[in-house]
C-alpha cells in the first residue's frame, strides 16, 4: 500500500469521526489557542542514496526501510480570524536500518545506516474551519544516525547527528472543548554521513517519510474551553 493511499484512508477516517462524534459542548468558535501536549504514532520510511567507492570504482546504491513510529509533540497556538499560527517541536521512535554490498573483483565492501529517533521544530501555520483545521509545517528536523562500514573483513563505523529540514501537512479536528486528533504526513531531509576505510568509502543522504495518527490535549489561554 502506497503512502498517499494510506494518508487518504486515515485522513477520511479521522474527518468522518470528527463529524460523526463531536462533542456536544463543542461551540461554533472551537478555540484553538494556546499551548498543547500529545502523542502520536505511525509509520516511517526510509529513503536513502549511498554513493559507495570500491577500489577506485564508483556504485550508487538505493537504501529502504519501512517500520513503526511513536512519540510525542508539543506546541503552541495563536488565532487571526480563521486562520492559526503557532510552533510545534517533537520527537519520535523511528528505528529504521538499511544497508548494500558493493563487490568489485576480489574486494567487497559493504555499508549499514542506522536510524533510531527523530525531532523535529517547525512553525505551523492553517485555516481553521469550526473544529477542523487544515494545516502546514516547516523547520529544523534532528536525526541520529550510525554509518558502519565494513571493507574486507575490517569495520569502521561514524555516529553523528544529522541536521536538515521537514516540512508536513495535515488535518486536525476537535472532537471535546480539551481534546484534537490529527493525520499527519511529515517528511524529514537529513543531510549527509560518511565513513571511509582504505579504499572503501560510502557517503549517504538519506530523507525518512512519516504518516501518523495523533492526539493532542490542549490548554485554553481564553478562558473559553
């Protein structure tokens, strides 16, 4: 199943129950400002270019992964009108692995990328619609990544913390005065790691794609909720 069919289905999911069991205390005017707490979870997949050398002879080599995400994200609102602005910084469970074998004569070099967490802090911007609200995020997104490199029996390995850009879209909805649910798509560039071991070497930039499901408790400043 393709990631666009998956964010549809969810996406469907989630408006339908917005609808079908909003709150009856829920005003015409939900309040969307002020500060939040959630969790959310989800699936996460890896997409990565290794550029291997082997002796003098260069590969590229594509690098997948697909597993389970979970975490937690916090933030803040402020409302214009219909529209909101506000920040929001999370952090989640990724757990993704990948890795290639790049064989030239009798030398063989192989390469491993390991992830395991993911932050973000982004600025999010939306348009709400009563309960609803459609939004859009972009900032800084943090990974860790471990690079082992393995050339001819000998390991070397380059633990770093990779920094780039995520951007995301979504729907959120308000189903008690307290209390959203949200569909996510989050998409994270990560930038570059490298690792090099005599006359092997292996440079890769890898992006990770998440569509998760959220819930999010909110903390009026109006005094309305």
């Amino acid at each position: 199943m393709k990631f666009r069919d998956i964010l549809l289905g969810a996406a469907s999911t989630l408006t339908l129950g917005a609808v079908a069991n909003a709150d009856d205390n829920i005003s015409e005017r939900f309040d969307w400002s002020g500060f939040y707490v959630g969790g959310h979870a989800g699936v996460a997949r890896l997409q990565a270019r290794a550029n291997m050398v082997n002796n003098g002879a260069p590969g590229v080599f594509n690098l997948k992964d697909t597993g389970v995400t979970g975490g937690i994200h916090a933030g803040w609102n402020a409302e214009h009108d219909q529209f909101i602005f506000g920040l929001e910084g999370d952090i989640s469970y990724v757990g993704l692995q990948s890795g290639a074998t790049f064989s030239r004569g009798k030398s063989t070099i192989s390469v491993r990328s390991d992830y395991d967490w993911l932050a973000t802090a982004r600025a999010r911007a939306g348009i709400r619609t009563d309960n609803m609200l459609f939004f859009l995020s972009g900032g800084v997104a943090l990974a860790h990544n471990k690079l082992r490199l393995i050339n001819n029996g000998l390991a070397t390995s380059s633990s770093k913390m990779l920094v780039g850009w995520a951007a995301s879209a979504g729907i959120e909805a308000g189903f008690s005065p307290m209390w959203t649910g949200r569909i996510e798509y989050l998409y994270a560039n990560l930038g570059s790691n490298s690792a090099v071991l005599g006359i092997g070497s292996a440079v890769v930039n890898p992006s990770i794609h998440l569509v998760r499901l959220g819930i999010t408790r909110k903390f009026c400043m109006s005094g309305t909720c």
